[in-house]
C-alpha cells in the first residue's frame, strides 16, 4: 500500500518553474511537495522520477508491505522507457509472475506490483484482464509519450485526477495533493481506464459484469459460497510482515477473523491471530468480539475510548477522509483511535470485514425493500457506491496512521459469485426464498447459514446487524450530533442552500462537516467529490444513516 502522485504535460513538453505559494518551485519540488501532503501513506520511502524534457514527474510514497526489500517505487523498465507508480496489492502475483518467467528467463518480482510494469510490455493496455486485486496505478511510455491511468474494479484504493490553468494532468491518491493547484479535480471512475497521451486519452471500462445490468436468476449454493470466500481470504493473507485483524463483533469482520485463522493453523497450529476492538465502556460490540476471540482462540485486544477523545479529531478526521458525508465521518473516529493503537503495536496490515452488506443487502433497511427487483439494483448502486463510503473510509483512515487494510468480501471473483445469485435467496425479511427458516429473515441470511458450523459461536453468527458507529457505544452517535449541531446556529442553517447549493446539508450535523470540508478544501470541484450515504428515503427510511434509526432494529439494553 503506498500513495501515488504524478504530474503529465499538457504537450509533452517541459514545465517551466512554477510560482506555488509566494515562490518558484521546479518540477520535481512542486511534485515532492505536493506528495508530501499524503505522506503518511508511505512512510517507509519516498521515490521521485523527473523527466524534465517530456515535462513528467511521478512520486511514490511507500508503505513496505510485500517486497520488504526490492519493492521500492518508481519501477522503471530494463530499458528504461517504461515508468510506474502503483497502490494497492495484485493478489494473484505469484501466478503472473511464473508465467512471466516463462516467457523472460529468470524474472523474479521486485513486488507484487511489479508484474503491472512487466504485463504492459507482452499485451499493452490490456493488461488489466490478467490482473486481480486493490489497485490504483500510472504507467508512462517515454517512448510514445503515452499513459496508461486504471482503477480496480470497487475502488478499493483511492485516485482522483486533476487539471492546473495551462492543462497539465495530475493524478494522486488523495485529493489534498491536488486541491491547491487544480481548478478542475475529479475522482477517477473504479473499474475505469484511460489510455493515451495527455488530452487525447482513450477512456473504457475494464469491469462489465452481467449482473451490474441483469436480474442475477443463479439460486445460492451454500458450500460454494464457502470454498468462494476462503479462497478470497487465502489470496489475501499473502503478506510479508506482521498482520491483524479488526474484530468488531459483527458477523462480517468474525468470519474474516475465523476464516484467517483456519488457514494460518494449516501451516502453523500454534498460530495466534491478533485482533482488535474499538469502543466506548460496554458497547455492544465488545462482548460479541469477546465472544470471537475466545471461540478462535485470538490475542485480542481492546480498546476503550472516551467521547471527548474521539470528539478532539473532528477536523483532522474530515482532512483525511476527505469528505463530509455525515455517517463516514461518524464511523471513522473511533476507527482512527484503533488504527493509531494497531500501528503502534508494529503491526501494518489488518484484515476487514467491509463489502459485505452492500453485497449481501445486509443494511437494515434492507428489510424495506419493496420488490426483488429494486433490492438488486440497491445492491448494485451500494458496490458501485463503495469508493464513496465504505471504501473511502477503511483505505483513508488505516493508511492515516500508515497501517495497510484488506477487504477479502470486496475480493472481484468472490463479489461476481455473490452478485449473481438471485435476490430471493439474499433479500431479507418475509421475501426471502428460504421460507422454512426463521433465521432467515434475518440480513445476511446466505452469508451465515454458509459458515453455520465450527467457525463463530451462534450468538455472534446469528446476531442482527449493527453499524459500527451504533456498534461502538450507543452514546457516540449522539454526542457527536449534539456537539457537531451546537457548532452551528439557527440563522446560519437557514442559509444552507444559498451557501451550499450543491449537496445541501440537511441537519446542523451535516452543516458543520460540510463547513469544515470547505476550509480545508475549497472550491466546487472538491465538494462535487462527495457524496452523501443515506437510506432510500421512497421506502419509507428515516434520512438519518445510523442502523438504530431503522424500526428494524433490536436495542441492545445492556
């Protein structure tokens, strides 16, 4: 995992020194300074490659996940015409790269990222088709003056691009790397791809799938299931340093949790897996997460947090999220504390339990869904929606702190099984197929009865979903929107839409982050980067995004 950034001419031609904040920078001193802004996703190593004559800079800020020793970026090609900055983690590496041995005697991987560089030189731009994993990369042909800019399909990791006055292209990991310098800044699609020279670049979809477009009719085969999302979580344990895991107590992260453990086991029966809770004293999810960690005989870990601790980030939680989207900002605070106390311990790449619901339909206010049909095509704006929420949130605030996060539900073989099994057999409530089953009205339903036996105790398996800001303390959700409201008055709020007319905020919640978002990022282009998570307000939801909000929900009075 690591931050990428780069600067492309307009023309192919140098970039003079640029006046940036009252004095003259060249090229590579605008690039290193402006990567700098998202240092903290590398902190192990920074690499800069200048071509000056072709006006190209590109930057990696690196986190040494994989490759520990050789993988440090920019790779540049044996002839030195190919350049590449990537982010992410290329899963299936170690197939690609004996198939690339094949064909170049005696290559050897500098990283998993490495095969990127290696791939383009035997199929060009489509090199995408051979490639599985979380990524976000650019590759420059000093040759052709041409560029090769991709996303992975969810946009697991983040990318945004940029246009400055004179046209030049910039494209970074995060948006406060271009925020001061682009008039124009926009996220690059996931699942997209644009190829070609500056301004004349080709865009395309690398990502199709049936079921994005298509009612899936596939009936769920349980035992399938199960073999699908092990194998995913195997893929995913390929690592080179000290992991852990996140262990909220809900059903998604547990079976993370279990699934690694098993399989870590099948090589070291000693093996202890170290997870980690957040919350405040006696929320609900620490007693589930007790529960896990005692069942798959974890080194677990929690950690307890106080209402103003967590209330002090606010504004340094809107900076690295880069949103202000009210139920993100909600679950990222805590989950900031966490990340900060795992990095401590030495530990850089955790595993999560993320994608799951919006897979599955395991929000509780699936359970308004009026038809097959629209819980499906919920389903599929939510994964298509991922780089907006969930994932913004997980890869931004663990790679704040420097700790890499893995998502193996959000794995793209896994997400094409679960997608294209019929809605009947995942939509929960009185819809769902599996009509002799009580639990099977419950969200999720296909997800546990697939993992029923020897892997979490019944009363975590089995538990209603709850969102992990609820999940942390019910008292979080509503100091943070008592405090965050008190920061703004009543003359203010009605004002809203003449001083945000785009995204109006709703709440004085949402007023305040929105408020913050704009001191740190002004401009209607970043505030056109965001978008809001809410229920679907025609089915009858409340607007506000907690899970306790829904009638659905059982309250946990102890």
């Amino acid at each position: 995992m690591c931050g990428i950034f780069a600067i492309f001419s307009s023309d192919g031609q140098p970039i003079e020194a640029q006046d940036f904040e009252g004095s003259k920078h060249s090229l590579r001193e605008l690039a290193y300074r402006q990567s700098g802004k998202q240092r903290h996703r590398g902190p192990d190593s920074t690499g800069v490659v200048v071509l000056p004559e072709q006006g190209v800079a590109m930057v990696h800020e690196r986190l040494r996940i994989v490759g520990v020793e050789m993988g440090d970026q920019p790779f540049v090609s044996n002839d030195g015409n190919l350049v590449l900055v990537a982010n992410g983690e290329i899963y299936n590496y170690l197939e690609l790269s004996a198939q690339i041995a094949k064909r170049r005697s005696g290559y050897k991987p500098k990283s998993d990222c490495h095969v990127i560089l290696e791939l383009y030189q035997d199929y060009g731009a489509e090199l995408l088709q051979h490639i599985t994993g979380m990524y976000a990369f650019a590759l420059y042909d000093k040759r052709s003056k041409q560029l090769l800019l991709a996303r992975d399909p969810f946009g697991i990791i983040p990318m945004y691009v940029g246009e400055d006055a004179a046209g030049n292209l910039w494209v970074a990991s995060e948006l406060k790397c271009l925020a001061a310098c682009c008039a124009k800044v926009e996220i690059f699609t996931p699942g997209e791809a644009r190829f070609g020279r500056v301004g004349e670049m080709r865009r395309w979809r690398h990502f199709e799938q049936p079921w994005i477009k298509q009612m899936p009719s596939l009936p769920c085969d349980l035992s399938f299931l199960r073999a699908n999302l092990e194998s995913a979580v195997r893929t995913h344990l390929q690592c080179d340093v000290h992991f852990g895991a996140l262990l909220s107590g809900g059903v998604d992260s547990s079976l993370i949790a279990s699934i690694a453990t098993k399989i870590m086991r099948e090589r070291d029966p000693s093996f202890k897996l170290k997870t980690f809770s957040v919350g405040l004293r006696n929320a609900p999810d620490f007693e589930a997460a007790r529960q896990v960690a005692k069942y798959i005989d974890s080194d677990h870990t929690e950690l307890v947090f106080e209402i103003d601790e967590a209330l002090d980030g606010i504004r340094d939680i809107v900076y690295h999220l880069e949103t202000y989207d009210v139920t993100t900002v909600r679950c990222s605070l805590p989950m900031l504390l966490l990340t900060r106390y795992i990095k401590s311990t030495g530990i850089k790449m955790i595993l999560s339990g993320e994608g799951a619901d919006e897979i599955f339909g395991g929000y509780l206010y699936f359970h308004k869904a009026p038809s097959y049909e629209q819980f499906h095509e919920e389903l599929v704006m939510r994964v298509q929606q991922l780089h907006l929420s969930d994932c913004l949130r997980a890869n931004k605030v663990a790679m704040a702190k420097g700790v890499e996060l893995r998502v193996p539900f959000l794995d793209t073989e896994f997400v094409n099984y679960v997608m294209s099994i019929r809605p009947q057999d995942k939509i929960p409530g009185p819809l769902n197929a599996y009509k002799n089953e009580q639990q099977s009205r419950l969200e999720k339903f296909v997800l546990r009865a697939a993992f029923a036996e020897n892997y979490l105790p019944d009363s975590v398996l089995w538990r209603q979903k709850e969102q992990f800001s609820d999940g942390v303390g019910y008292d979080w959700i509503d100091n943070i929107r008592r405090v965050a409201s008190g920061h703004v008055s009543t003359e203010e709020f009605e004002q809203a839409a003449q001083r945000f007319p785009f995204n109006t905020p709703t709440t004085k919640e949402a007023f305040y982050y929105r408020c913050i978002f704009e001191q740190q990022f002004p401009g209607e282009s970043a505030a056109r980067t965001v978008s809001r998570w809410v229920p679907r307000l025609d089915w009858g939801c409340p607007e506000d995004p907690s899970g306790r909000a829904q009638a659905v929900h059982q309250i946990n009075k102890d």
